[in-house]
C-alpha cells in the first residue's frame, strides 16, 4: 500500500493557485461593486457581489488609470480579467484589468457622471453666462487648422464681414492630449488677447471617442473659467457635449457659431433701415403731439387774456387786505374797552377819589397828613385839601388838649346852633 502524498502548506497553496490561473486566465465576470476602496498607490480594492456569492477584486493603478468614468458603490459593472490568489491568507481574488458598465457604455456613464457633478457646481446655471457682443471686432478660434471646421467657419466670416480681425489657436481635438491642448488654448487667449471680443471652440461632426475631448472635466473647467464669451460648436446638431452646457452659448454647428457671431451685413442693412423708420414715425407721432399740445395752449383763455390770471391772486389780495383791517379794527375795539376799564379800576383804588364824595385831607403845618385828633392842639394850623381846590384852617379845640367851651351867644361868630364838623 503506497502511502498517500504529504503537501506542505506552501505546495498546497501554489497548486490552487495554478489550477486557478489556469482554467480562469481570462473571464468576464458581472456584479455589483462594493467595499470600494483606492490606496495612497492609486490601486482600487473591491468587492463583487450578486444575490448570494461576493468575491474580491482589485485593480493595479495602470489598468485604474484607463477607466473613462468613476467606479462607484452599487455600480453594476462587468470586469475583465483573471482569478488567482494571495499565498498568505489563503484567498482567491479576481484581478480587474478593463471594467465597463453593464447596460450602459463606460464613455455615456461618464458623461453622466461630469454633467451631474457640473450642475451641482453650478456651472450650467444660466445666471452665469455671459451675452455675446452684437458686433464682435475680434474673434478668436479654438479647433483644429486642418479641419472641415475651420475652413466652414473661414469662410463665413469672410463672406459676412471681410475685415474681421480673427485669432486662430490650432490645436488637436482628438486623441492623446487635445484635452490638455484645448484647456491650454482657452487659457493662453485670455491671458494674451484680453481684447478678444469672443471665442469659438469647437470641431467638426464624429463618434462619441471622436467627440470626447470636449467632455473632459479640464476642458469644460478652462471654459467655465474664461472671462471671454465662450460659443461651444462640436459636432453636428444631435451631439452634446459637456463644453455645450459650460459655454455662454450652444452652436449646433460649426458653420452655425460663425452665422450667430457675425451678423450678415443685409441683416444689419435691414435692422437699420426699420430702426431708422420706426424712429422717424416716433418722431413723427412725437411732433403731432407736441403741435397739438402747443394749439390747445394757445387758444386758451389765459392766452388770450393774460390778465385773466391776475384775477383770482387780485381776489385773495382784497380778501386778506379786509379781512386785516377788519380784524385790527376789532382788535383796537377791544383794546379800547379794556383800557377804560383798567382806567376805572385805577381811578376807584387812587387817594383822591374819596374827596369827590366830600371827603377832605387834612395836613398839618409841616404838609404831614392828620391821622388822629389826638396829635392836634388848638391853634394848629392846618391844610384842607378838597376834590377842587385847598383851604386853611385852625383848630380851636378837641386833640389832646381838648376842653369844654362855654357856647356862645346868639349873634356871636360861632354862635347858635351849628352842625358838627368832622374835625
């Protein structure tokens, strides 16, 4: 009896890994991606799952670096390539070398993919977009010198405005490097001709590879960058690409972009003969009015009577020159009446109305007004001062040295009967 095989680990593992590479050198393999992961290295480490089985993949970053569009989580993709192992975890893998979308081209996937990241830029947004000048004085050309497209648009110009002055930057519009090309030429035109009235970039009709330098993010960055107006003319009128919603304006064709930008000059003769009509009937209408205006002033009554405009200034004149005097009138009335009345009051409360009624003032030799009897002695001299006039008298008796008197006889001065005198 033979004994069976002993297989060291390393034995086992590169057997497994041969019969692997083996009978799985080239597959194509459909799934959906998960646990997408890029290292520092630029390789990209996946998952690929379906309903029930997962297996891992990875792809090295010279195969990562050809993918047209970005691989995303949950991306149903078909993979390129083929199964082998890593020694040391025991664990097969799928090594990705070409992925495409399944159901969708990679290049039309891409396309989405920009165009959406754009929009949410707000590259496409129409509040950015520039006007393009009426009659541009320079223009410049963005396209290849050897193509359809340049010879179309040449001879538009020409044939619509002979002493255009145009700026071509030749450059390649397909293949390596007419991205970076095309991004180089918008930028050097405006750093070097900042005069450039606008700019037209663009290429004559192709596939979607032909036509795909002018959807590339550099591209489409350098246009939304430019400070001069961009007109986009790739391809024919069915093609869009990403340039065409970037650029301040969307030209179906080449030829088309050269029609937009240079007006014919039978266009402009006829904008400027209906220009010219529609501003002498406004004229025309403007005058009308004006005459009209001008006859209705004229027969008109202050016109023909300019003093009839003196007439109500004249009424209101009058009217406030009366109504002045009247209210002065009123006013000195009252005035009047009040002054005799304070008058009155002065004369009742002043020293001298009393004696009016009768009364005298009494004063003394040394001109003191008598207050009491007490302070007179007879044979005072005294001063008598009436409502009309002054008198002298002399006390004979009362004050303070105040005596009976025999009373006189009849017949004799100060005899009979006599009223008492106040003093």
């Amino acid at each position: 009896m033979t004994e069976p095989r002993i297989y060291t680990v390393s034995e086992l593992s590169q057997g497994i890994k041969y019969l692997l590479e083996t009978n799985f050198r080239e597959l194509w393999v459909e799934g959906e991606i998960s646990g997408l992961k890029v290292s520092s290295l630029g390789h990209t480490y996946f998952d690929l799952k379906d309903a029930t089985s997962n297996i891992s993949g990875v792809m090295f970053r010279g195969f990562a670096q050809g993918l047209k569009f970005d691989l995303q989580n949950g991306l149903l993709v078909r993979v390129r390539g083929n199964i082998t192992t890593y020694d040391r975890q025991s664990k097969y893998q799928l090594m990705a070398k070409a992925i495409e979308p399944a159901g969708i081209g990679p290049l039309q996937l891409a396309f989405e993919q920009l165009k959406k990241k754009l929009q949410s830029e707000g590259l496409f947004d129409a509040a950015r977009k520039r006007p393009i000048p009426a009659l541009p004085q320079k223009i410049a050309v963005v396209t290849s010198p050897t193509g359809a497209a340049i010879r179309d648009i040449l001879s538009i110009l020409r044939r619509r405005y002979a002493n255009m002055h145009i700026i071509i930057a030749p450059v390649k519009v397909q293949g390596a490097g007419s991205k970076e090309e095309i991004a180089g030429a918008i930028k050097d035109l405006n750093a070097c001709f900042p005069d450039i009235d606008v700019m037209l970039v663009g290429r004559g009709g192709g596939s979607m590879e032909d036509l795909w330098a002018f959807n590339e993010e550099i591209v489409a960055r350098a246009i939304a960058g430019s400070k001069i107006p961009v007109i986009s003319c790739v391809g024919h009128e069915t093609d869009f690409t990403i340039a065409d919603f970037v650029a301040d304006l969307r030209a179906a064709t080449p030829s088309a972009a050269a029609e937009l930008v240079v007006k014919s000059k039978v266009e402009l003769a006829a904008n400027i003969a209906g220009l010219e009509k529609r501003l002498l009937q406004s004229l025309r209408i403007y005058y009308e009015n004006l005459q009209g205006k001008f006859r209705r002033l004229a027969s008109s009554r202050p016109m023909i009577n300019p003093l009839v405009l003196l007439e109500r200034p004249v009424r209101r004149l009058d009217d406030a020159v009366e109504g002045m005097y009247s209210a002065s009138a009123d006013r000195l009335r009252r005035a009047g009446e009040k002054l005799n009345l304070q008058s009155e009051k002065l004369k009742a409360l002043s020293p001298l109305f009393p004696l009016r009624k009768g009364y005298a003032i009494v004063k003394d030799a040394k001109g003191k007004a008598v207050k009491t009897a007490a302070a007179l002695a007879p044979g005072d001299r005294l001063s008598l001062q009436f409502a009309e006039g002054r008198a002298e008298a002399e006390v004979l008796g009362g004050g303070a040295a105040d005596k009976p008197r025999a009373p006189k006889k009849a017949g004799e001065p100060g005899g009979g009967s006599q009223q008492e005198t106040l003093w």
